[in-house]
C-alpha cells in the first residue's frame, strides 16, 4: 500500500532532502493510538522508503534496517511540516543505501536517525 499522497504529501524537494507533511486524519491515527495519534516507526520507514523511490526514479525494495532510532515521537497535526535529510546516499552492484535524519524543518528536533538498505 502506498502512502504517498495519502497519509503523507511531499512539500518540497531538494539535493539534500524532501519536506512533508502527514494527515492527521488518516486512518492509522485511529488505530495508532486514538485520542492520542502517535506515527508508526515502520510508517516513517516507508515514508522514507517511497521518498527514496521519488528521488532514485526507481522501485525500491527495503533489503535491510541497518540502524534506526526513534529519538521523539511524531505526533500529527495539520500543517507540521517534517524534513528528511539524506546525510549519504549510495548505489553499489544493485543496493541503495541511505542514511539520514527526519527532523523538524529547522534541525532543532530530531525524530528519527536511520540507516536503510534497498535492493
């Protein structure tokens, strides 16, 4: 299931990252957890997922979580805005490794530090 465009919206995009925003109204706050909406680590995952798969204009396949670190949750309100930063992005022999940060827009908050490998 594709999230893009439905339980988040690419704002911007640039050679170091992609803002976005999340719909506080989706259907997996009223899971996750209701009155109290908290975002999914393995949503971020995908978040990140789909936003390398825009930024490679290839399909993705997560092959490995090399490391990951949820530092504060994420909560969803309309017109957060989050930032993803790639600190490292390579391609060798058929992977894609990215390693980077979602924060705040301006880097005072840090939610989430991952690196991914994709086949």
């Amino acid at each position: 299931m594709k999230l893009i465009n439905d339980f988040f919206h690419v704002v911007s995009s640039d050679d170091k990252g992609d803002s976005f925003t999340l719909n506080p109204s989706h259907e997996i706050y009223r899971a996750h957890f209701p009155g109290n909406p908290v975002t999914p680590g393995v949503c971020l995952i995908e978040v990140v997922t789909e936003l390398m798969q825009e930024r490679t204009k290839q399909p993705l396949r997560l092959a490995e979580v090399k490391n990951i670190k949820f530092l504060s949750p994420v909560i969803p309100q309309e017109g957060v805005v989050l930032r993803v930063t790639y600190d490292e992005i390579t391609e060798d022999a058929g992977t894609t490794h990215a390693k980077g940060s979602i924060t705040d827009p301006t880097g005072t908050t840090t939610y989430t530090k991952f690196s991914l490998l994709f086949s």
